[in-house]
C-alpha cells in the first residue's frame, strides 16, 4: 500500500494555516496542524473531532528550540511554513523590539525549523516545502517595511534551498498572498497603538488616522492554492494570489530600475491612500 502523505503546517491556530489543515484532512492527508501556544490546542482539536477529521494537533512554537527539535523527530512528507507576524509603523518609528521579533518568527524561526526537516529530506531523497511567503516579498509598501524585509528574506533563502537542494529531490515552492481580507492586514496597521508610551513620543506618523492601504479580497482562493501546491496539482515555484495582482506586481518590481531618486517633496500615494481608506476595505470580487 503506497504511504499516504503526512502534512506539517505551522501557524494552523488560524488564518490560512487552519483552512489548509482541514482542506487536506478532507482529500485523506495525514496532517499535523501545529499551533504556537498550547492554549490553541482545544479549539482546533475539537472542531477536528466535530468534523469528523484525524488532524494531529501539536503545539510548535518555531522561535522555540527545544518544540523545533521535537519537530525534527516527526514523520514528515511535506513542510508549510505558514506561521507568521506582522507588526505595522513606518522605518523610522517602529521600535526595536517589535523590528527584532518579526524577524525571530518569520525568518530565523522558519529557516530554522526547515533546516532541521531538510535534512531527513535530503537523506530520503525526497520532501517538499512550502513557504507561505507574500506580495509584500516582492514588492513593499509604507508601514510594512519590516514585515516586507522578513518575507524579502523568505524569498532568498526559499530560492537558495531550491537550488541547493535539487540534487536531492527535494521540492520547493512559494505562495505569494495578496491583499487577503483575513484581519492580518488590519491588526498590523492597529499595533502602534499597543506600543509602549514611549515609544510613542515623537513618531512621524499619527498611526490612529492610518489604515492598511488596499482594498482586500476574499481568503478562500489562498487556502486553495496552498492546498494545490502541497498535493502538487498545482506545480509551479511561484503562486500569486489573486493571480489578477501579478501584472501590478511585476510593474512595481520593473519600476525601481528606472526609478529616479528624486528631490520633490511629495507624499507618496500610498501613504495617502493609507490616509484616505477605512479599515478592511474589501475588493468587492
């Protein structure tokens, strides 16, 4: 009888991470669904048992050594690096703490967790990985600069493995969310108000009359395509979603190569439009 496929996803207490666990559940995956904090833990086991569905709910905190190393000892097929946070502010004023932490879960946290994985891969000579990466790892905007750096970093380190590993049989692709309406987007944009009163003194942004710059679309077609990947009815390296964003992104990434430095002091549209649209805006499609 042929194995069937065991399935480790990180970040599945919500968000894409969960309507993936249970999407592959249904197709007859074995799945590990793994949450940051034990407190997850009842919640997605008990709508597993009201489903109907044998989903291995683990607690995997990446920026934690000891819950990765436990990670490594599990019978793995396929690795989603779903888990991550963002933490909204402009360059200038984010403060080093909230810089530090995006950087410990969605980088050294996930790179981490997939070099310990790896390995088993490559001595089975077989294996895929999924980063969930995003639009915001090709192109960025104001007020997410960091959290586009970690996934800019992602998408570095998913290219090298590709290319390292290939000799090895190991699969790699990357999944590209767009704006999606999950409430990810917005609660960045809301985090300044959380930080601590000093950190608040002297900002250059008034954070309370900004709003994520985008209308959002309905999440339904990321988890979808996650899904596809994993099980490899969808093949290629690269998935933008909604894939109607690909030719605004590919402008953006063509434009910096012509871009002029420039003198004129003027807000950037973005920036404005960040002043002029109201939270959770959907696209409407």
């Amino acid at each position: 009888m042929t194995k069937r496929k065991t399935v480790l996803i990180t970040g599945a207490g919500t968000g894409f991470g969960r309507d993936v666990s249970f999407m592959l559940a249904e197709q007859g995956l074995d799945v590990i669904a793994t949450v940051e904090a034990v407190a997850q833990i009842h919640g997605l086991r008990t709508e597993a048992r009201e489903r109907d569905l044998p989903i291995r709910v683990e607690k995997l905190d990446i920026t934690d050594e000891n819950d990765r190393l436990r990670a490594a000892a599990w019978d793995v097929d396929v690795l989603v690096n779903n888990a991550a946070i963002s933490e909204g502010g402009a360059v200038v004023d984010l403060p080093e703490d909230k810089l530090r932490e995006q950087f410990e879960v969605n980088v050294f946290g996930t790179v981490l967790l997939t070099q310990a994985i790896a390995r088993t891969f490559v001595r089975r000579k077989a294996g895929k990985i999924v980063f969930v990466s995003s639009v915001a790892g090709l192109t960025t905007d104001p007020f997410a600069g960091a959290y586009s750096a970690t996934k800019h970093a992602l998408e570095a380190f998913a290219e090298a493995l590709r290319k390292e590993l290939q000799e090895f049989g190991v699969q790699i692709a990357v999944v590209n969310p767009g704006p999606i309406l999950t409430g990810f987007n917005d609660r960045m944009f809301e985090a300044p108000s959380h930080w601590h009163p000093q950190d608040s003194e002297d900002l250059v942004f008034d954070y309370r009359k900004l709003a994520f710059p985008h209308e959002q679309y309905d999440p339904r077609q990321v988890s979808e395509t996650i899904a596809k990947v994993v099980t490899g009815e969808i093949e290629t390296y690269r998935n933008l979603v909604p894939k109607e964003i690909e030719p605004e992104a590919k402008e953006q990434m063509a434009e910096v190569w012509e871009r002029k430095v420039g003198t004129t002091a003027t807000r950037h549209e973005l920036v404005q439009k960040a002043y002029d649209i109201d939270p959770a805006t959907p696209n409407g499609k």
